[in-house]
C-alpha cells in the first residue's frame, strides 16, 4: 500500500514539473516575437495606434546595430538655378585669326562676338565688338556664357554667310597660340558673266549626248558630252541597287573638281579632258546619284564653274547641269553684288 502511494507521489510531481517547464517555454517563445514600431495619424480625430512589424534582418546583433541600419540616406539634388548658373559660369574665351585667299592677314576686320546667356525664361545676349590687328588676330576674353557667336566683315572682303570659310582650332578650343581662322576672299572686282542650264532626260544603255556649253541646247557638234551606262537597264523597284556609270566631257577643253569655300577664281592648270564615276552593288556606301562642281575650261579658252548632277534609275534619267562662263576670257567669277532695295 505505501509503495502504491509513493508512486502516486512520484507521478504527480512530475506532472507539475512537467508543466512548468511547459509554460517557461511558452514564454521563452513569445519574447523572441519581431519588434514593432508604433505610429501615430495625429490628423485623424481620436487617433488610434497604427502598429507595424519590422522585419529585422538576421545579421544584425544588437540594438546600435539596429539603429545604425534605419537611418535614412539622402540624395541632395541641385537645383535649376544651380543648374542654369554652372552653365553661365563655363569660359567662352576666344581667339581668332583672319587671312585672305592668298593667306595674307586681314587687318581691321570688324569682328562682333554674340554672347549667350541662360535664364529661368530661356536666353538672352550680350553684344561685344572688336577688330582685327595687323597680323589679323583678334580675340574675347573674360567673356562667360553658354555660348559665343562671332562674325567678321570688312568692306571689299566677302565671308560665307554658311560658316564658308572658317577652320575650327585643333580639338576645338582656341587659344593664343591655337587660333580659329577666318579666311575671307579679297574682291577683285566682280565681271560681267553669262550663264546657260541644262534640265533634260537621257538614255542610260552607253549612248553619248552632246550639248552647246554657251546654250545648254543639244547638239551634235557641241562641246559638254554625258555617256551614262547602267546594269541592269530596268529598275523594278526604286530602292533596288544597280551598276552605273557616267563619263563627262569637255571637249577641246577640260574640267576640275571644285572644293572651294568661295568659288570666284579659276585655276590655271589641272584641267583633265574628261570625269569619270562608277558605282557597284557591292559598293558599301552605295550612291543611286552624283552631284559634284567643277572649274572648265572652254574650247574658246573661256573659264567657268559647272554643277553637275545627274540621276540613274530609271529610264530616261535625269540630268541637270549649270554653267557660269567668263566670256572675256579672265579667271575672275566673282558674282556681281546683288541690288538693294530701294
């Protein structure tokens, strides 16, 4: 009988051992639950707390390594106006040079620097003036902007209103020893000159045409012939590449590419009797057409400019050519000066 209630004794107490240790885990467990962090919408009547559970990462240790991770970083921007004045602050310093045709320094030249400034409505400007010494060197300095826009004139000088003319300085920032240079034509005085055009369709399967230089009208005896050869004669499509070729002549004369700034003297020599252009459909760059200027030289021993262009493809095909002729002989083709208006 006392062996049945030692027993008893012994299971129950292991009961009660049993569950407190159950009930220290439980709460073990609960203490490891995520922080949470309490927020408060003061703007709503009655606020309630809000609360949200912040994940905690699990290489973080302690408490100063919580902290230090919550901080939060910030991207300082700069403002449009910040903005706007580094581009007003960028040096727009400038040094020129300008010499004539046959690269002789210009003296005195009326040069006027444009310069660009930025602002919160767009842009405005800033006008500076200058001239050139007696080397033909000028410059701005001090000068800062976005930009600077400089223009040159001398009266009896002409410079190309399309930036004819002008060499941009090596890596394209001047300095004194690293000038732009401005090169203007010295008028000569400009001659009467006469002028004729030819705007025609021509067969492209090898057969010349020939045509009057003084008239532009076509003629067998006349002294501009164009030969054009394609392969093959029909087109299909119009992107579609093809072989062509064209061969031009001035006979009893001669021609030379020119490349020019200003086209208004014509050279002695290099005159060759003929130009010839061919094209292949393996040509990387392929060209469906050819526009190129030439000094000629007539029969008549007369000088001129030719623009010629011409346009295969399709059959007939198009040819147009301008000729401007000194007929007394002289190199000069400087254009007259055009009128003004009353």
């Amino acid at each position: 009988m006392k062996r049945s209630i030692t027993v008893l004794i012994v299971v129950a107490v292991a009961i009660v051992t049993f569950l407190f240790l159950r009930r220290s885990n439980e709460k073990i467990f609960v203490s490891k639950e995520q922080p949470t962090i309490e927020m408060t919408n003061a703007n709503v009547p009655n606020p309630q707390s809000v609360v949200f559970a912040t994940p905690v990462s699990s290489n973080i240790q302690n408490a100063e390594d919580i902290n230090a991770t919550s901080v939060p970083v910030q991207i300082v921007g700069k403002t449009p106006q910040q903005v706007i004045a580094e581009k007003n602050s960028e040096s727009q310093d400038f040094y020129g040079e300008v010499i004539d045709q046959s690269k002789r320094p210009v003296s005195d030249v009326d040069v006027s620097g444009t310069l660009i400034i930025e602002t919160d409505n767009g842009f405005t400007s800033e006008s500076y003036a200058t001239k050139t010494g007696l080397d033909g060197s000028f410059e701005f300095t001090g000068l800062h902007g976005t930009d600077l826009n400089v223009k040159i004139k001398k009266e009896g000088y002409v410079m190309g209103e399309r930036g004819e003319g002008y060499h941009a300085p090596a890596g394209g920032k001047s300095s004194p020893n690293n000038r732009a240079l401005f090169v203007m034509w010295k008028l000569h005085g400009a001659e009467p000159l006469t002028g004729s055009s030819i705007d025609v369709k021509i067969p492209h399967d090898g057969t010349p045409v020939t045509f009057e230089i003084a008239t532009g009208q076509q003629s067998p005896n006349g002294d501009f012939r164009v030969t054009l050869s394609q392969y093959p004669l029909q087109i299909k499509k119009g992107w579609e590449r093809f072989d062509w070729s064209v061969k031009v002549d001035i006979l009893n004369g001669g021609l030379v590419e020119e490349n020019d700034p200003y086209p208004y003297w014509a050279p002695t020599n290099g005159y060759q009797p003929s130009f010839e252009f061919s094209e292949s459909t393996n040509a990387v760059k392929w060209l469906g057409g050819l526009q190129k200027n030439f000094y000629i030289e007539t029969a008549r021993g007369q000088y001129g400019i030719m623009q010629f262009k011409i346009f295969p493809g399709r059959s007939p095909t198009g040819l147009e050519v301008n000729f401007t002729i000194n007929p007394s002989g002289s190199q000069n083709l400087e254009p007259m000066p055009e009128r003004q208006s009353p």
